[in-house]
C-alpha cells in the first residue's frame, strides 16, 4: 500500500472543488430530471395508445410523423410527441374512412 501525504490547506482546496462539482452534477440532473427513461413510452405502449400495429408505427417513425429516440435496439417515444401524433392521425382519419367508403362502391 501506497500513503500519500498532502498538506491541510491542499486537502481543503481538494474537498471545497469536489463538493462544488458534486453541487454542478446534482443541479445538471434536477434540470434534466423529466428526461428520465421511465417516463417514456415504448412501441408497445405507442402501439395500444393509438391502436395501430408495430409495422404502421414504424411508418409512422419513418415518414416523421412520430419522433423518436432510439436506446440500443429500443424505441422510446415522448408522451407529448404521441399526443400530437395521435392528433395529426385523427385528422387523416376521416379522408381514410372518405377513401374506404369510395373503395367500396
């Protein structure tokens, strides 16, 4: 074992930068506290939200209807973006419903 030895005011120094920068790290994730992972959505809750199937969600990612973040392999939504998705999609759905019942005749 290895002892090293500093002076008191050195340690001092040392101590008051450290809790200084634990104080900037505290702060950087209370700002960033509602990015946390839990709050977002995954496919499978986007998918049950607007009732629409895994191969139309990622129509949806691809054409930026829906953004997204992609941890790994994973998808993750933010409720907001779903929300505003679930809108523009209510919109498009009458001129779907208009397109079916033209089909039909």
């Amino acid at each position: 074992m290895e002892v090293v030895m500093i002076e008191a005011n050195t340690y001092e120094a040392m101590m008051s930068r450290f809790e200084a920068f634990t104080r900037k790290v505290e702060s950087l994730c209370e700002r960033h506290r509602d990015k946390a992972l839990e709050k977002w959505l995954d496919n499978q809750d986007v998918c049950i939200i607007l009732n629409i199937s895994p191969r139309t969600l990622q129509t949806y990612r691809d054409n930026g209807t829906l953004p997204y973040s992609q941890v790994n392999h994973k998808m993750y939504y933010k409720p907001e973006d779903v929300q505003a998705a679930l809108r523009v999609i209510g919109e498009k759905q009458p001129e779907r419903k208009q397109k079916g019942a033209t089909y039909g005749r």
